[in-house]
C-alpha cells in the first residue's frame, strides 16, 4: 500500500508538492501545486519509479536562478523530510 504526503515547499514558485512512496521505497504519483507547469510534469514524469534515496541525491542542491533552492531541490528536502519524520510501520 502506498502512503501519501504533501509537502510546502518554501523559496519557489511553487506552492505544495504531493506524492506517494510504496511499500520498497518507490515514490509514485508525483505533483506540484503551482509552479512552471510544463517543467514539473516532465520531473514528476522522470522521477516516477525511481528509489526516494537515488531522487535526494540526483536533485538535492539544485538553484533556480539567484534563489538557494528549486522546485527539484524542494521535491530532494520533502522526501528527505519523510525519510527523517515518518515511522515505518512494524
């Protein structure tokens, strides 16, 4: 069964980005709230089955232009914020 998140993101255009991990650490269903709508479709599409842990390092410390972040950086943070604020279930 796949759990569900939503994360805020802070310092893009992009307001929220929801998503679902799978029981083998899997992220699933990617989508941004806001944001360049063309781009994040063609990342959610990319990262679509792919390991949470390889997503954080391929995209983790992205910039968009002169900000300290991105909306791949802010997708890198909510799935390491998961990985440090979720319980697995025993």
């Amino acid at each position: 069964m796949n759990r569900k998140f939503s994360y805020i993101t802070h310092g893009t255009c992009s307001q929220k980005i929801h998503f679902e991990i799978d029981e083998n650490d899997v992220v699933r269903n990617v989508s941004f709230e806001g944001g360049c709508n063309g781009n994040l479709q063609g990342l959610s599409r990319l990262v679509e089955g792919m390991k949470r842990e390889d997503i954080i390092a391929r995209l983790q410390g992205i910039r968009c232009g002169f900000k300290p972040t991105s909306c791949p950086d802010q997708f890198s943070r909510a799935l390491a914020y998961v990985s440090e604020n979720t319980q697995e279930e025993s």
